[in-house]
C-alpha cells in the first residue's frame, strides 16, 4: 500500500522538527554539522591542490603542465557523483591493499576524511583554474617590481600574488565554496550521515517528506545567505584602494 502523504499543520510540523525527541530537528542540525564540517575541509584541501596546481600550469615543465591538465579536464568532465564512487571505493581499496602488503591488517577510514578527501580532489581541479585566471590578471609590474628588490619566488607570491589576485579570485571561489556544500549531499549514497540523508531518514520514519525536505531547504540557503554576506566582505576588503566602476576609489 503506498503512504498517504498528509499536508502537517504547523504545530505538527514543528513538533516533528523539534530538539527533543520525538522530534527530528537535533538529527538534521547534525547532519548539517558534518556537511558544513567536511565542506570546510575539503574546500581548504581544494585551495591548496588549486594553488599548486595554478602555479604548475604557469611555471611548471611541460611534463608537470600536461599532467595538471589531464587532471583538471577529466575531474570537470566526469560528475560529481561518478567521481565520488570513484575515488570513496578505489582509494579506499588502494589503502587497505599497501596496508596489507606492509603487513597491517583492513583499515577503516572515517567518513568525515574520505569525505574530505573525495570532494577535495574534486575541488582541486576547479580552485586551479580558478587561482590560475586569477594569478594572471594580476599586473605583470608587480610581480617584477617584487623580482627586482630580491624577493625569492615564495616570499614574492606570498606578500604579492596572493594578495594581489584574491580580488579576481574571491568570486570563484565563492561559488566554489557553495559547490563544497552541496556536494557534500552526493556523499549520501556511500552512507555518510550529512544533511541530506539524516533529511531522508527522518522523512521516510515520519512520511512527512514535505516538511523535512523543506527544512532541509532551508538550511542550506541559510548557509547560503550566510556564506555570501561573508564573501561579499572578503571582496570589498580585497578591493580595497582599487578603482571602482564609477572611476572612483573604494
């Protein structure tokens, strides 16, 4: 026989999204909780992948140059999703058989760093081409005024690309930090316990999949509302001293 969905009134609806059982809401702020949490790893390790790997590109041998663009076009070309399954069971396989051959018996690795892990590669490939557009709409000058007072490569992109690009590279990298948490939801079919499949569990035990989902909803475009009000500040303080659209400065 299959379920009756029901319109909830308000106070059903909010008893079942509730802190206290038999409430569900304590179940959705923890999953929301562990997608925000590898989000925020898996958007740092992206960062890093994006800043080689930018670099790479522009300064690397052709070797290094070909490998990082094979990287970058099959990881944008595959989705997410094909991806995720790729890299959860084949590294996940990879590790346990050189654990074995080193002699260490099955390794269980945690979800929140396969999580990471996964969608960090996934990121790495997007923040590359994201810092590498960035790097050279910054003004060759600068770069050579840093070389001719003796700067080392890295003390240079330190005090002066990196500084120099994040007005250019803050809008990418926004949309990509807004990617991270969406993707986190796709993690659900390898059973990690985030946002969407505490959403589905709740909704499948009470038949209230409207409420839920709808709360679910909510959620993230708080933390999407959230996460742009804290970009826009980002921006406006990489911008600062630049000239504006009217001609003026901020």
């Amino acid at each position: 026989m299959e379920p009756i969905l029901e319109t909830l009134g308000l106070a059903e609806a909010a008893q079942l999204l509730s802190l206290s059982p038999p409430g569900w809401g304590a179940n959705l702020l923890r999953g929301l909780a562990n997608s925000l949490q590898i989000a925020f790893g898996a958007f740092g390790l992206g960062l890093v992948i994006g800043l080689f790997g930018a670099y790479g590109k522009l300064n690397g041998g052709p070797i290094l140059r070909d490998l990082l663009a094979i990287y970058t076009t099959v990881i944008r070309a595959v989705p997410e999703l094909v991806l995720i399954l790729i890299l959860y069971y084949v590294g996940s396989d990879l590790i346990n058989k050189v654990a074995s051959m080193m002699g260490y018996g099955r390794i269980e690795i945690s979800g929140v760093v396969a999580g990471i892990w996964v969608l960090g590669v996934v990121q790495g490939a997007y923040s590359t081409e994201v810092l590498r557009g960035a790097i050279k709409a910054v003004p060759p000058g600068q770069i050579e005024a840093a070389r001719a007072f003796g700067m080392p490569a890295f003390m240079t992109m330190r005090r002066v690309t990196i500084p120099a690009m994040m007005a250019f590279a803050t809008p990418g990298l926004a949309n990509l930090w807004l990617i991270a948490t969406k993707d986190t939801a796709l993690l659900a079919i390898v059973g990690f316990s985030e946002l969407t499949l505490e959403t589905r569990q709740a909704a499948s035990s009470t038949r209230a999949y409207f409420t839920f989902f709808v709360a679910a909803g909510a959620l993230y475009l708080m933390v999407t509302l959230f996460s742009g009000a804290v970009f826009g500040r980002i921006e406006k303080w990489a911008r600062r001293g630049q000239p504006s659209l009217k001609g003026g400065h901020k």
